[in-house]
C-alpha cells in the first residue's frame, strides 16, 4: 500500500461506528428516485461538515461535493442514491418498512434491495477520511451523489441541469457497486464489464371477435405467441455463440375474458447487449420479426414500438482501470480480482461521457463470506445466495463498509496521493 493510502485510511477505525449507524440509517428509511430528500440531506450534511463546497438539488436531488486541496489532478467518485419498490424480506432488524403511493395512490413497499446504501455509506466515509489527512495528497476530490439510477435517468437530470457547470472538470470518474460476491472482495474488468439495456413496450393489433367465431378474427394472442417463440432465434441464430446478449419477454397482456378475442395484444421485452453493432443488430431483429409475424397472420395495423427505457453498456477505459487495478493489488492482496463480465446495467458512463473524461467502474463483495464458500461447496450459490433486487438482499455490515470504504480511497489516492507521505 503506498504512503498516502496508508496515511489516509489510518482514520477509519475511528470513523467505523459512524458510518455502521449511518448504513443502517439509510437501510430503514430507503428512498425511490428523485425523491431520495432525505440520503441528499445526509450526504450533503457530512460534506459541509468536513469543509467541502457543496451544491444541492441537482438534477432534482443530486448532490456535488467539491474538496480542493492544492494543485494537481480532479478526481470524482459517484454514488448512487435510490432504493427500488420492493417490500423487504431480510427479517434484519433495521431492515425497511417504508412506503409511498404511486402515482394511482396505491400504497408500494420500498426497500434498498440494490446496495445504494452502501454505496452512499463509503462515499462519505471516504470523503470524510480525505477531508481528515489533505497532508497526504494533492489536487480536488468531488463526491457526487446521483439520484434515480434504477430508472436511468439520474445521470442524465443532473447533466441536463448543468453537472459540467457545477463541477470541476475530472480527470477521471470512479464508481463501484455491491455484488453478490464473498465480503472483502473487490474486483476490476478492462473493457466491458455491464451490459447495454433497452426495454421495449409492443403494441399488436388484431381484429375483436367472439370465442365462438375465430373466422371473424385476427387473433393478437395468437401473434403475440408466435413472437414470443420467434425471438427465442435471434439470439440463438442470428448471433456468434462467443457474442453475448439476452432477449426477455417479460410481460404479454391481451384480453379480458375466456371467450372473447381481443383487438391488441402488448408484449414488454428486455435486451441486453454489449456493444453497438450488436445492440444495432438485436433491436432490428426484433422489430423484423414482430412486423413480419404481424404481416403473416394479417393484422389489419402495423404493429407500434415504444422505448420505455434505455441504460448505455458500461465500459472501463482501460489505463484507468489498469492504475486502479494495480491500486487494488497492493492493498487487498489476494482478494483483488478480475470480476466477471455483468448483464446487470448502470446509467454511470453518462457522466463521464458528458465531462469527455475516462472512467473505471469496479465491483465489492456484500454477501457472508463463510455462507458463500458453503454455497460454493455444495454448488448452490445461485439458488442460497440473494442478487441485487431480490427482497432478501442484504449486504452484511462488515467487512463489506471497510471494503468499500478502502476501495474508493484507494482508488482516489491512485491519482492523488502526491501529497507528503505519511503526514503528521
């Protein structure tokens, strides 16, 4: 570990107790997004007072800290701030209980199933750390609390209200996620590392008849069926066995009755690429084989297409992951990795791509290390161990906060640890 490092992270025995109440804060009182009021205030709270310029409210709720401390390079480091509306099935005893009402006024669980409160928790610890020991290191450390990732749109609200402007211009973005990896672990990937996602929404059109009279019908159900089966080829073939990406249809919904053929059908589907000339060619093919399968069965419309949400792939530029990596090495030994290529996705690499600046995204372990190796003994780990969005997601406190923690100061000092050493 190098002396700035060493330096720096010397403090966070002190800080632990802190930042473990503050992750069971956020846990019970998770937040969806735009509206994460509450973890904007906690975030923007703990940087004012550790002496950071802070700006609110951007984007909606997103928070910048600013900690310039000498001439040298701008690092940021993101979290993300939002829960999702799921009703929390840890049986922990800080685990959520919150609810909102959606906009029918329908009462919905909410719960932080993806880890942003971990996230937030060592944003802040590392922010706090640094602001502790500027002896060790040279140049502007920016802490950015990103609201609304789960819906895509997060990044995009804080560029449209000005993030370029608000903020000094990086040499480098950093960010990092909780995993269903053993705690204490931590892993980097050059290249791509999450997948591109588009959701699409599909209408079909059909003509209505009685059940008693299917000649009298164009039969949506019956349409819908057959793509449903078609797209199953396109990635099966029509893509490379080395080329990844997933097609899902995860919802159809036509009719309102045993005996009467409706006039629509709507199927909602889910892509996953990892590159444009795929993603480019999978969404073609889909909108190929809808209108064919809708022209063979002489649906009296032509079908309607309607994007409903769009996540960019997430590729690591490679030298600074390569610098975070070889970070990553020296100080957690053995348990620096390279982590598996991801089909999950991120709204991160908009950020970066605003600022025209690089960036590396890596992930942290969260699950129990001894109950992942038993997993991994009996062979069970993606049936005993909870992902990301499942209800019974639960990150153990610890080793996972000081993980994390120690992994976005070490990779921040990666660029600014020029300071004097060991300090006083």
């Amino acid at each position: 570990m190098t002396a700035p490092a060493r330096t720096v992270l010397a403090g966070l025995d002190a800080l632990r107790p802190d930042l473990e109440d503050l992750y069971r804060d956020l846990h019970r009182h998770p937040e969806l997004g735009l509206r994460e009021h509450r973890t904007a205030k906690k975030a923007a709270d703990a940087l004012r007072d550790c002496g950071y310029d802070v700006t609110e409210g951007v984007g909606g709720t997103g928070v910048i800290g600013v900690l310039a401390n000498g001439d040298g390079p701008v690092v940021m480091a993101r979290a993300d701030m939002d829960a999702l509306p799921v009703r929390e099935r840890t049986g922990l005893p800080y685990a959520s209980t919150a609810t909102v009402r959606d906009g029918d006024g329908r009462e919905q669980p909410v719960m932080h199933a993806c880890g942003h409160d971990v996230h937030v928790t060592c944003l802040i610890g590392c922010a706090r750390l640094m602001a502790r020991r500027r002896d060790a290191w040279r140049g502007t450390f920016v802490a950015l609390f990103q609201p609304s990732e789960e819906n895509g749109d997060g990044a995009d609200a804080m560029i449209e209200d000005g993030l370029t402007g608000k903020s000094p211009r990086p040499d480098v973005v950093l960010a990092q996620h909780v995993l269903p990896y053993p705690a204490g672990y931590v892993g980097t990937r050059p290249g791509s590392f999450l997948s591109a996602a588009d959701s699409l929404r599909v209408t079909v059109h059909g003509r209505g008849a009685h059940g008693s009279a299917p000649q009298a019908s164009v039969d949506p159900v019956v349409i819908a069926a057959m793509i449903v089966v078609r797209l199953q080829t396109v990635v099966s073939r029509e893509l490379a066995a080395t080329t990844p990406a997933v097609v899902t249809v995860g919802s159809v919904h036509a009719g309102s009755g045993p005996n009467v053929i409706p006039d629509r059908a709507v199927l909602e589907l889910n892509v996953r690429t990892y590159d444009d000339t795929t993603r480019t060619h999978v969404l073609d093919a889909i909108e190929r084989v809808v209108r064919a399968e809708c022209e063979a069965s002489r649906a009296p419309r032509a079908p309607e297409f309607e994007r409903i949400a769009s996540f960019p792939p997430t590729v690591n530029d490679e030298e600074p992951t390569r610098r975070v990596a070889d970070a990553f090495a020296a100080y957690f030994g053995d348990d620096a990795h390279t982590v598996e290529l991801q089909t999950a996705s991120e709204d991160l690499s908009a950020i970066p791509r605003a600022f025209g600046v690089p960036f590396t995204y890596w992930a942290i372990g969260g699950t129990d290390p001894d109950r992942y190796a038993e997993a991994v003994a009996e062979g069970t780990v993606s049936q005993d161990i909870p992902v990301n969005h499942s209800a019974t997601f639960a990150p153990v406190v610890q080793p996972t906060l000081d993980t994390g923690v120690s992994a976005v100061t070490v990779a921040a000092l990666a660029w600014l640890g020029a300071g004097d050493g060991d300090g006083g």
